[in-house]
C-alpha cells in the first residue's frame, strides 16, 4: 500500500486527524512575538480560566503533552507506592500505558474488574476492596474510569454518580480519563460540571489531542488538596512545556465558542451515520451500543482485509474479527458513504 493509494481520512482513531481550524488560529495568535515560559504566559491564565468556566468551579488545571502522561501523574498524585488503582480490563492505563501509571507512582499496582460494554460496576469495586485488607496486599486508594469508555459507550451521570457511592463508602478517589470526555458530554447533553465534580470525579484528563487539537490534555483536578506540588511532578516527568503557551492557547481556541463540543458532536454524528450504514447489512454484527465517535463492527478476517486493501485504515482488536471504526471532528459523511461501500462490496 503506497501512501497515494491511501484514503484522505481513515477510521483507525481520532489522532489520525490534524488540527482543527479553533485550535490552529489560536496557536497562531500566540505565535506573534515572545512570551514569558513555562507557563507564566497570558495564554495559560487565559486557557485555565476557561477551563474553569466551562466547569463553573475553581479547579485546578495543568497542561500536559499527552495523555499516558496526564493519566499517569494524576493517580500518581492520588496513591502512594504501596496502593492500588482499581479500572476496567479494558482501561487505556492498564491495556495502551506501557506501565506509566505504575512509574510514575513507583510502583502502585492497576487492578483489572470486568464490566459490561467497557464499563465499572460498584458492585465489583466493592469485592476488589474487599477481597484482601491484610498488609500483604496493595490496598485500593482510587478508582480509574474512561469517559467516553473504549468500547465506546458513556456513563451516563447515574452510573458515575454510582461508582463514586461506592468510592465514597470505602475511601477512594474517583479518577476520569476523559481522553474522549468531549463526545461523552456531546453523547449526554449534559453539562460538564454534572459528569464531574459534581458527581464526585477527583480530578479528570481532559482531551484536547483527539478533540481536534495537535497536542496537549488538561490535568484538571476539582479536589485541590490533590493538586498540591502537581507542577513538581509535571517538571520531573518531563511534562512542563518550556513554550507553555502553545499547548495551552489552543484551548482557550476551543472553549472560546464552543469548539470543543461541537466537533465532539460532528464526531458522534458521524459514527451514528455510519451505524446505521452498517446496520442496514444483516451479516454484519454491531458489537456494543455506540454512544459516542466509535463503531465496534464484527468483519470476519477476509472481509476486513479487502476494506484495508480499498486504502481504509482501522485497528482490530478486542478478539478476532471485532474492528474499531473511530470518526474524528474533520470525517466527512463522504468518507462514512465510501466506506460503508467498500465494506458492503468487499
Ligand atoms: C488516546 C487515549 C489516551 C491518551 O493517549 P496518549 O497517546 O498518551 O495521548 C488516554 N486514554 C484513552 C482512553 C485514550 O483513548
């Protein structure tokens, strides 16, 4: 497969896309002359004020480069080396961090629970807590959830508000890896406020890369006491940005007009669109309910490789023959059509 013969957009994940025109204009205003580093910048008060605003709350907020990184120095500043984090099996901070969440905490152990459709049930939260309490075992301190999941689906504002009773019951801190949490609040219509801090997340990473941005998420911590020498951790990890404006005026781009939201949106639309285009061929299997910008389709292995050898890009896992299908703020209905097309004639 030659790079021409390739498709413009793919469906393999929301990073493939570039950088949408809020976040790019934004880095170009804040590329017009100095400023001062590391964060002492116009552009960063103006970004965390946003941020602030949008959840109605005075949290704090720090920038970093990606998203292991965000994942990882927030549990870090939750646990000691001795605790444990308790997430889905399928979390991005268990299955995608190359082990980062333990380094970064010096040792903290990720507990896998099982969960319907990518989610955390309370109930298992409990067992885990309960299952050892001796000090042979690491004891549970916090609680990773993935808003929207990797399977796709969201939790709704009752479920979250459920994980944290149960966070609240055996004192553990509630975490979010919002790497997607745009397409959930796009999904729920709900404000941002509601699905967090007002539902008991600690601190949230919230996604800027996929959402449309080059690069960049936002540590955003609603629970300051656990924000206290955050920048330490950021600097020692090697995630304080020594240009700190140009992660951070691409946010003040995004919020500014409701950016963020509305390319989530797009993105959502674009992957019910393709549901659908999907649903309408009868040998083809949907796998969990789409609720944000992913379709999770069963191809059996010949099929998805004649849609690869039509220039489509997609990743296969979660078993064989489960294909994710991930629309980005930039995909087109276009490019949902011809793909629906090719994987009908394929
Ligand atoms: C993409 C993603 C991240 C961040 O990954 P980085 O490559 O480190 O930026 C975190 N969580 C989830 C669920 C993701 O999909």
């Amino acid at each position: 497969m030659t790079e021409t013969t390739l498709k413009p957009r793919h469906f393999a994940s929301d990073n493939y896309a570039g950088i949408c025109p809020e976040a790019w204009q934004a880095m170009a205003e804040a590329n017009c002359g100095h400023a001062p580093a590391y964060g002492d910048d116009a552009w960063t008060a103006r970004a965390s004020d946003a941020i602030r605003d949008l959840f109605e709350t005075g949290c704090e907020v720090f920038f970093t480069f990606n998203g292991t990184a965000a994942n990882s120095l927030s549990l870090a500043s939750v646990c000691q080396s001795y605790h444990s984090i308790l997430c889905h099996e399928t979390a991005h901070v268990e299955t995608d961090e190359c082990g980062a969440p333990e380094f970064f905490s010096n040792g903290t152990k990720v507990l896998l629970m099982g969960g319907e459709e990518g989610r955390v049930v309370p109930s298992e939260i409990e067992r885990m807590v309960k299952k050892r309490s001796d000090v042979h075992y690491p004891k549970p301190k916090a609680v990773s959830i993935t808003q929207s999941t990797e399977l796709g689906t969201v939790y709704s504002v009752d479920q979250v508000k459920a994980v944290w009773a149960m966070c609240k019951k055996h004192g553990l801190k509630l975490h979010m890896d919002g790497a997607r949490f745009a397409n959930a609040v796009a999904s729920l219509g709900v404000s941002p406020k509601e699905i967090t801090w007002q539902a008991g997340v600690d601190v949230l990473c919230f996604g800027g890369t996929k959402n449309g941005m080059a690069v960049g998420e936002a540590v955003v911590f609603f629970n300051l006491e656990l924000a206290k020498e955050f920048e330490f951790r950021c600097k020692q990890a090697g995630q304080l940005a020594s240009k700190m404006r140009f992660l951070s005026a691409p946010w003040v781009g995004m919020l500014k007009d409701g950016a963020w939201l509305k390319h989530a949106g797009h993105a959502n639309a674009m992957a019910a669109l393709l549901e659908k285009e999907l649903r309408a061929m009868p040998s083809l299997k949907i796998l969990f309910p789409r609720q944000a910008n992913a379709v999770f389709v069963e191809l059996p292995p010949a099929k998805a490789k004649a849609v690869r050898d039509a220039g489509w890009r997609f990743y296969n896992f979660i078993g064989a023959g489960g294909c994710r299908l991930m629309c980005a703020w930039d995909t087109t209905e276009e490019d949902v059509k011809k793909l629906a097309w090719d994987i009908a004639a394929a």
